[in-house]
C-alpha cells in the first residue's frame, strides 16, 4: 500500500500502513490518516484565560483548557515535556466534542482552549469541538508552537479565534538541531495568522541560548510584520527535562529584554514567572 502524507504540521510525514509521525499520535490506518488522541484528552483543567497567556483577548475570564500528549518538535527544555513528549495515553474515559462543549457552558467558560500540548497534532479533535463550540456561542483558543502546515495555516482562521504563538529562538540552525523545527515557518504562519484576523500574541520563553541580539531580532519582527500593539510575552524559564543545570532566567535578563522590546515602541509587553 502507498504511503500518505500528513497535513496537520510542516513536518509533512510521509506515512507506511501502521506508521505513525513525528508526533507519535497521526498514525496511517488502512490509507486514512488517524489521530489517535481524538477523544482522550491528557489534562482538562479550567484556567484563566491569562494563563495561556492571553492578556488582549477575553480579559478577566476562565477557559477550558484541554491537552492530549505528544508533539512535533522536540523541545529539550520543555516545561510540559511529561505530555508533551510522550505518546502513551489512558483510554478509561472518551470525552466527545459535545461533552467538552458541555463542560464549558457549565462551568460558564466563554472559552475553550486547545494548550498544553502542540495543538495542531490533534487539530481533527479540536476543530470538531470548535465547530459545535462556535454554534454555541464559545470562542476557541491555540497555544501553538506554530509550526503547523501551510494548508492548516489557512484552515485555522474559520476556527481559531485567538492564537499564543512561541517564537521560542531566532536561531535558525538551533531551530532545525535542537528543536526539530523551523523558524521561518513559525514565522511566517504567524504573520498569516495575524493578516486573516485571528488575535494572535506572542511569547518568547527566555533559555539560556536567548540573548540580546536575538530579543532585538524578534521585535523587529513584532513591530514589521504583527504591529506595534501585539502583545509579547517574555517568560522566565527554569531547567527542566533535559536541561537540568543552569539556573532561572533571572530578573535583570527579563528586564534587560523588557527594555530592548520598548525600545521597538511594542505598546504591549508582559514579564511572564516572575516571583
């Protein structure tokens, strides 16, 4: 049997019958692509919408958040490396698009959240939810490392109200090695994003390989190609997964990068695990 080709991210798997991608959960069934997670999320939480971070869009309200596991890059600091980086999962209970849609209109969610993990490796679940939640009135939200296909790029928009996207280096080469993925694709579906009308914000988690030069470089991106009023997220980072040693990004970094975006005119920048 011929292999597939998998749309969901820019990875474009080619699949084998019973072959899965990078992601470990898009799987080649009989010539059908499969999204093994569908249905069984990994962590279901109520959250304030400030924790994706979104700090422009729904204010002051709680979203529904849900997660399977795995993803389609690599990360090797992770902070969600526990789902992320995994493609095992229970099956004990099977929550369909509706009961989620349900769960948000109990619990007065104006919001449902797609986060945790890369959301575009489960986007056949979370574009049923969408749609059922849009028919009621929700508003749907992506936490995204961005690297989604071009084809899911243009899709998103009739979906996706709000999107967080990481622009978590702007080191090429360190994408491509380190994180398994890639920079001008991230970047250029953010900038697709932003012109089709979806809400988008940006964070950078600020790793020990982030340094001034880069901060400058993804401003100057912000301001171009997002607009000075697009709000960043400059978040502290502590070791985690496979990076150990080292230490928290300390203040005066964050402050340092938090004076470097202001010097862009960024109208709108947040210091995101700051204690």
């Amino acid at each position: 049997m011929s292999k597939i080709t998998c749309k969901l991210c820019a990875h474009y798997c080619q699949l084998r019958e019973g072959q899965s991608g990078i992601c470990g959960v898009n799987e080649n069934q009989n010539g059908t692509l499969t999204c093994k997670v569908y249905g069984y999320p990994s962590a279901l939480h109520i959250d304030p919408i400030e924790k994706k971070p979104l700090y422009h869009f729904l204010p002051h309200t709680y979203t529904l958040s849900l997660g399977t596991v795995g993803c389609n890059m690599k990360c090797p600091f992770c902070q969600n490396w526990q789902i992320s980086q995994t493609n095992e999962f229970s099956k004990e209970h099977f929550y369909s698009p509706q009961e989620i849609v349900k769960l948000a209109l109990h619990h007065k969610c104006p919001s449902i959240s797609y986060t945790y993990n890369e959301p575009t490796i489960f986007w056949p679940y979370a574009k049923d939810i969408a749609t059922l939640a849009k028919e009621h009135g929700l508003k749907n939200i992506m936490v995204s490392n961005g690297f989604m296909s071009k084809e899911l790029c243009e899709e998103i928009p009739r979906y996706i109200d709000a999107i967080n996207i990481d622009i978590k280096s702007y080191d090429e080469n360190y994408y491509k090695k380190a994180l398994k993925g890639d920079l001008h694709v991230v970047l250029e579906n953010a900038r697709v994003l932003k012109q089709k009308g979806v809400h988008v914000e940006i964070t950078t988690l600020c790793i020990p390989s982030i340094d001034a030069k880069q901060i400058h470089k993804i401003a100057q991106f912000i301001k171009e190609d997002l607009g000075e009023d697009t709000p960043w997220h400059l978040s502290a980072y502590h070791p985690d997964f496979k990076i150990k040693e080292g230490e928290n990004t300390s203040r005066e970094t964050l402050h340092q990068f938090f004076t470097i975006a202001k010097s862009y005119n960024l109208q709108n920048i947040y210091l995101g695990n700051v204690k």
